[in-house]
C-alpha cells in the first residue's frame, strides 16, 4: 500500500444518489424485494492536481429481499450496497483500461 503523499494518483469521487424502491409485492401489498440503486461521480488525478480520466452518472443497481426483522432487512441493504460498490469498482476499473 502506497501513502497518500507518495502516490502518483489518486481516485476522488461523489455520491450524486443511493436510492430504495419496491421490487416484489405480495398479493396482500407487502413487500418482498426490493432494488437499491446508486449513481456517482468518478476522477483520477494525478498528484499536481491534473483529471487523468473521469466518468460521470456511473450507476450500479442490487435486488435484496425484505423481511418482517429491521436489523436483517439493514443487513441485506448493506450487502447489497456492498455489491454494488464492487461492481462500480469493477466496471470503473475495465471502462478506464478501455480510455487509455
């Protein structure tokens, strides 16, 4: 691992959304599944400050089921938001080697 002060870049990004909706209902209206989506913004910068590559609105999305217990509905949003921040990582990662 490489200190910040002597890495030759270094990743920035912003969070523009994480949001919840309703995937899955029952026949009785209760909720099932639901999707969690999240969109960003993404920078390289080298360390005089210059943008090496950038991509804007990079967005990941992840199903979890829903249960009656808030503490294992917590837990599943986590993970999904979890996967989600692998995926970005990963297609960020392949659209970057793809630019240069």
């Amino acid at each position: 691992m490489v200190k910040f002060d002597d890495a030759d870049a270094y990743f920035s990004g912003v969070v523009k959304s994480v949001s919840i909706s309703t995937l899955t209902r029952t026949t009785s209206d209760a909720v099932i599944e639901r999707k969690v989506s999240a969109v960003i913004d993404l920078k390289m910068i080298d360390k005089d400050g210059n943008i090496l590559w950038f991509v804007k609105d990079f967005s990941g999305r992840e199903e979890f089921q829903v249960t009656t217990e808030n503490i294992t509905d917590m837990a599943s949003r986590t993970i999904a938001l979890r996967k989600i921040a692998e995926r970005i990582a990963q297609k960020a990662v392949s659209r970057m080697l793809d630019d240069f």
